[in-house]
C-alpha cells in the first residue's frame, strides 16, 4: 500500500498568513493526489485535483503543486472560513490512501 | 442540484449486519464510478471501496480490512448505492461517507460527498 505522510499534523496561524501543506507518498504516484478541507461535522470538500487542478468554485488562494512523491497544499492568505482540517489522497493504485490530516487552528 | 444522501446507519451488535443505501440525484449516476469512505470518531479519513460503472462490469474494490466482510453494490435504476456490512466489529464504528468519482476520468477523486451517516458497534 502507498503511505501518505502529512506535516505538520497541527499547524497555527493568522488571518492574513500564508500557510503550506506537505503531503508524501512512499512511492511515486506521478500526479495522482486531491486534496480535501474538512470542517468539522461536514463532509470533505474536493479542493484541488491532479496535483495542481483547482476545483470549480474552490478560491484562488488555493493551489496546489508536486509530483512524484512531495505535494504541497498552499493557502496564500488565510480567511476565517479556512481553519479546518486538510487531507491528501492518493489514486495512483489500490488501495485509495488518505493522509493522516492537518489542522489549521488559529 | 447534485446530491448524496445516505441512509441505514444505526446501532448494531458486534457480530452482526448493516445495509447502507446512498440515493442520488442531480446527476447521471449510471455513468460515474461510485466509492464509500468512512470515518472514524476523531480520526482520519479511510477508503472503504469502489463500485465501477456497467462499462467496466460494475467491477469492485476493497481496503483489505474490509475484503470479505463488505460488498459494493448499486442499482442503476433507482441511482442506489449499496454497502452491505457483515460480521462487524468495533472498529467498524464510523461516519461512510457515499462519494462521486467524476465521470470524464480527468481524475480519481471524489468530487461529490454525501452527508454521511452514523454506524456504531456496541454491545
């Protein structure tokens, strides 16, 4: 199975901030990963597809970038309706892993 | 309006069964591949398995803690999704989550969630 390695596992910071999110996978997945902000009591939301694909709707201050194994999630300036948690996804092969989250507190 | 909307979660003794049901909507369900992920109380996220669409043979796959113990199903006719659960465990306690893949195949994520809904295994 392909492990999805998130850091940091908690992350602070400030309306305002720029923050970023790394996501790792044990073996190469080319550009095969999402990522997901979760607020609590919701479903996930699909923020960014293929690596570097911004979802429909999804802001701006959102992108994403990496390939291979190293994948970063990057909010340019923090909203108030950003603190949540954040997951990576891998769909190069079965079985579909998740990376263990990251929570983005103020 | 494009819409997950699960149903069947429930309390249910270890050792026991559940049938979980997604109804769809808002959307061409025959064409997309469908997938169930669950949850954990304060924990991460966990891939169940996919149902593949009539195309692909409505083909499946599944995480192995749960090959043998869960079956994907779907019914193309009502825009159903099916996890029947059995021998459950206390580790099977958890939120699933019913999720669209997209139909262009542009990517394998999920694009669309339900709700979720609540199975707990306790005696």
């Amino acid at each position: 199975d392909i492990q999805m390695t998130q850091s940091p596992s908690t992350l602070s910071a400030s309306v305002g901030d720029g923050v970023t999110i790394t996501c790792r996978a044990s073996q190469s997945i080319t550009s095969s990963l999402v990522w997901y902000q979760q607020k609590p009591g919701n479903a996930p939301k699909l923020l960014i597809y293929k690596a570097s694909s911004l979802e429909s709707g999804v802001p701006s201050r959102f992108s994403g970038s990496g390939s291979g194994t190293e994948f970063t999630l990057t909010i340019s300036s923090l909203q108030p309706d950003d603190f949540a948690t954040y997951y990576c996804q891998q769909y190069n092969s079965y079985p579909v892993t998740f990376g263990q989250g990251t929570r983005l507190e103020i | 309006e494009v819409q997950l909307v699960e149903s069947g979660g429930g309390l249910v003794q270890p050792g026991g069964s559940l049938r979980l049901s997604c109804a769809a909507s808002g959307f061409s369900f025959s064409d997309h591949y469908m997938d169930w992920v669950r949850q954990a109380p304060g924990k991460g996220l966990e891939w169940v398995g996919r149902i593949r669409k009539k195309s692909n043979s409505y083909t499946t796959e599944y995480a192995a803690s749960v090959k043998g113990r869960f079956t994907i199903s779907r019914d193309d006719s009502k825009n159903s999704l099916y996890l029947q659960m059995n021998s459950l465990g206390t580790e099977d306690t958890a939120v699933y989550y019913c999720t669209r893949i997209p139909a262009t195949g542009t990517h394998y994520g999920m694009d669309v969630w339900g709700q979720g809904t609540t199975v707990t295994v306790s005696s």
